[in-house]
C-alpha cells in the first residue's frame, strides 16, 4: 500500500520495436498527468520510433530486443515511486495518474491495472473486452495491454519480469497476486485492435487461450514462441 499522495512519481515505462505510427499519440496522451516521467525503451526501431519519442522531449533508452528485457531496463532507468507500463498501441484515460496512485493507496493493494477498451466498432470486440475484464475484476488476472502499475519497491521485491519470450507479463502478475491484491481501475485504456483485425477475432482469442493452457501444463516458453509465431505467420500468408 501506498499514500494517496500526488508528490509521488509515477514512471511510465513503453517497450517499443517499429512503433513509428503509434507512439507519438501514445506518448502525448500520456504527458497530460502531473509528476510523471516517460522512459521509452527502445529494442533496436529501424523507423524512427526512438527519434520520434525524442523530439517528443521523453527519455529513450536502447535495449535488448524482447518486452520482458526492455521493461526490466526501462525499471531500472526510472526515478519514480510508482512504475506503470504501456504498451505502444494503447492510450492511457484521463486521470489515469490520480487513478493508479489512489489505487496502490488501499490497504490491500499490492498492484493496478486498468480496465479494457479496443479501438474498433465490432461486437465480437465488445464480447472480448467484457471476458476480459471480468477475468481481470474476479480471477486478478489483467494483461500487459491493460498498463499494469505497481510500487518500484513491489516490483524489486518479486525480481521484476521474468526472462520468457512469451508470457512474461501472464507470469509477472501470477507472481503479484501471491503479494495482495490487484486494484482495477474502472475508467479504461484504449487499445489498438490491430492484433485481433490481423488474425481474426476469434483465432487470436483461440490462439490466446491455447497458449496459455499450453503454458500452464508446463509446454517451454521457447516453444510456444515458435508456434505463436508461426501463426501469425500462416495468417498473414492467407
């Protein structure tokens, strides 16, 4: 738990790889909140994604390729009292600020994330949204797209992101929810729904819960990888 205390800092960390047509929105929005600092960590962008976040006056780290990687780094860069990391396609929500620090304020909070808006006009993605927010409210279990925040204290305690290729964000807050509770903060980011209009809504969702089954049953990170990407590939090829 932290105090309900607006002189903390807030860190917003954002992995990015080719986010050139993403980041500068993303970047913008998220500059409209008090005592914040914004660290891009960049895994070697060949589209100007970093000289983009730069002239946007943000602090842009090089990294390692791999979000698992990039966000460790990004944490290790920041000043702040309270980390919070975005992903490049999605929009914080006003208030987001005083939202996450009087999330972290109750007793029983050990981390946050947001509730889940996508950026498309599709009933099947308003069918998704609910799943997944009723997953994150009653199973404790928000993903990397719903900007999971946490104290920088908390996130050194559990060792930060796993090193996993794959679902390091699905086994980062399995290891929270053992430390309390994770607050959801009910005014919603906005994500791109690329990734569904890529695949298809119905085999990303698919594609997604297979994986993590697959995880669950103990199937190596390094191999799911390989079959995730070789999807995305098949689709794209379709």
């Amino acid at each position: 738990m932290l105090s309900q205390n607006p002189h903390l800092k807030i860190s917003i960390i954002i992995p990015v790889l080719n986010e050139a047509s993403t980041i500068a929105s993303v970047i913008s929005t998220a500059q409209k909140a008090k005592n914040i600092e914004i660290i891009v960590a960049d895994g070697g962008s060949s589209d100007g994604t970093a000289e983009i976040a730069t002239s946007l006056g943000v602090r842009v780290i090089s990294t390692a390729p791999g979000r698992a990687a990039q966000m460790n780094a990004g944490a290790a860069a920041a000043t702040g009292d309270i980390l919070l990391f975005l992903h490049a396609d999605t929009h914080l929500p006003p208030g987001y600020d005083s939202g996450a620090r009087l999330a972290l304020a109750k007793p029983s909070a050990v981390a946050g994330a947001y509730a889940l808006k996508i950026d498309a006009r599709s009933l099947c993605l308003r069918l998704v949204e609910i799943g997944v927010n009723w997953r994150s409210r009653f199973l404790q279990m928000p993903y990397g797209d719903q900007a999971i925040f946490l104290s920088s204290a908390t996130f050194d305690k559990i060792g930060g992101f796993p090193d996993l290729p794959l679902m390091e964000d699905f086994e980062f807050v399995r290891r929270l929810k053992k430390q309390g509770c994770i607050e959801i903060v009910p005014q919603p980011v906005v994500t791109s729904a690329r990734r569904w209009q890529q695949l298809g809504i119905v085999k990303t969702t698919a594609i997604n819960q297979i994986v993590i089954i697959a995880y669950l049953l103990g199937v190596s990170p390094d191999r799911l990888v390989f079959w995730y990407k070789r999807q995305k590939k098949n689709s794209s090829e379709n």
